[in-house]
C-alpha cells in the first residue's frame, strides 16, 4: 500500500509555527492541539528558524536564481551546526 502524504494548508503551518514562537507550547502540545504529526511541527520551526521568513514553510522547490543568495544560506547553517560540535 503506497504511503499518501498529507498536504496542510500554508496557513495552518504558519499559525503553528507562530504559536510556537510564542514560547508557551511545545511541539508535542500543538501537534496534539492541531492533530498533525509532531516531526511535522519540528520541520516547520526549523525550516522557518533557518531561513527567518516564512516563505520556506511551502513544501515545493524553487530554483535558485542567484547563487550567492545559496551560498550564504549554506554559510549560516555550517556556522549554526559548527555550535554543536562533539569533544
């Protein structure tokens, strides 16, 4: 049986990742308050907290019209994940 992924609307994504902003509800709360799966809830946060817009909560790709517009995105990850390292 072939898995149906479900699309929710922008506005939905939105309205959760904004409550979560919010800093009064985790992401198992609003999974449970808006019946949508938690790792669902944490990609959007984290989609929205790397790009700091919105716009990247649209599940489609878009090509990228300016390379260093690309490279500077990846240059904020590697210093973002660099914080993380393992001793």
């Amino acid at each position: 049986m072939r898995n149906v992924r479900t699309q929710y609307p922008k506005s939905l994504r939105y309205e959760i990742v904004r409550v979560y902003l919010t800093g009064n509800n985790s992401y198992e709360e609003l999974a449970n308050i808006y019946n949508v799966p938690i790792s669902n809830v944490r990609t959007w946060v984290m989609r929205y907290r790397y790009s700091e817009n919105v716009v990247s909560l649209q599940t489609e790709s878009k090509p990228v019209e300016d390379m260093s517009t690309y490279l500077g995105i990846l240059s904020t990850m590697s210093g973002r994940l660099s914080t993380y390292s393992v001793n």
